[in-house]
C-alpha cells in the first residue's frame, strides 16, 4: 500500500510510465489506465477511454519526453490516491530542436484488482508572468521563478525521467532536457 512517504514506490510507477512512453510502446501504456480512464492535455479536448488515451499518445508525436516530480500525494481510503506536482514535457519545435515546458501535474490513481492504474491525468503549463516595461515597473514586478525557481526545471527528490541530454524516443536528439525551460 503506498503511502505519502513512500517515493521509491511511486517513482518505479513514474519510471515505468516514462520508459513505456519512451520506448513508444503504446500497450504497456495503454495497461497504466483503467477502462475509463480521462486524460485532460492542455488546449485539447478531454480524452475518454483507454483506446482513445492510447490513440492520444500515438498521435502525440512532438511530445519526445517526460519528466515527473510528484510533491504531494494523499491517499483516499484504501483504493485510491492523488498526486499532483511537476511535470516537464520536452517538446519538438522546429526542425530538431527540442523544447522544454514546465507543467503542473494532477493524476488519480485507483486500485483495480492488485495494480494501481490511472484513472484521470491532467497537466497544464506553469506561465510566467511577463515583465512589465516603463512607468509603474518597480522592485518585484519583473520575472518570478516558476517550478525550482528561477528557470530551473523541476528537481529535487522523486524526480523521474530523463536526466540531461542524449537520445529522446523514437531517436530524437534531446539537447537540453536537463537545461533552462524556454
């Protein structure tokens, strides 16, 4: 039974999600969601099932990687828990250039016989807000840091996925998934 302080549990689930979307293997990541999952993607509509989600990922060719950071995980009675934290998506721009996205995560997992699946997943990303120019632009109006402050990307303990550079999914050069979020 996970529990709030038991990150090593959480991470192998994080671990083995990441290495599935990695390795575009789209049945064992299908197998992470129940039937009915939802999946909420920014800026798309909701995504009902475990076939359309698996469809969703197939489709979600710009997405190269993922990197989690749950901060807070809170168990609701026996079968299920929610986490939330951060999530940075590596993302392919123009040509072979990659592309680092901060988000904020909250997913449900519930307990469906003796694994844990994914009942409802949804990210958004983390805004900055934007420097204010001329009059009325004082001490403290300019850039705040967002996810590790500054433009840092999440860090810390629990954190999954991909650390630096090298290869992406699929081949893809990923130079600067361990560097500043643009």
């Amino acid at each position: 039974m996970p529990r709030g302080d038991d990150a090593p549990w959480l991470e192998r689930l994080h671990h083995d999600f990441v290495e599935a979307f990695r390795n575009n293997d789209l049945k064992a990541l299908g197998a992470f969601f129940t039937d009915d999952a939802l999946l909420l993607p920014p800026s798309r509509a909701v995504v009902a099932g475990r076939e359309a989600i698996v469809a969703y990922w197939e489709a979600a060719s710009r997405l190269v990687d993922l990197v989690f950071e749950a901060t807070d995980v809170k168990m609701i009675g026996d079968s299920a828990f929610r986490e939330a934290g951060n999530l940075l998506v590596v993302r392919r721009g123009a040509g072979r250039e990659t592309r680092n996205v901060a988000t904020k995560f909250v997913s449900l997992w519930v307990k469906v016989e003796e694994d844990w699946k994914l009942d409802s997943l949804t990210w958004n990303s983390v805004e900055r807000p934007r420097r204010r120019a001329g009059p009325g632009a004082g001490p403290g109006r300019g850039r705040q840091g967002g996810p590790g402050g500054g433009r840092q990307g999440p860090g810390g303990g629990g954190r999954m996925g991909r650390q630096g550079g090298g290869q992406g999914p699929r081949g893809r050069q990923n130079r600067d998934a361990g560097g500043p979020i643009d």
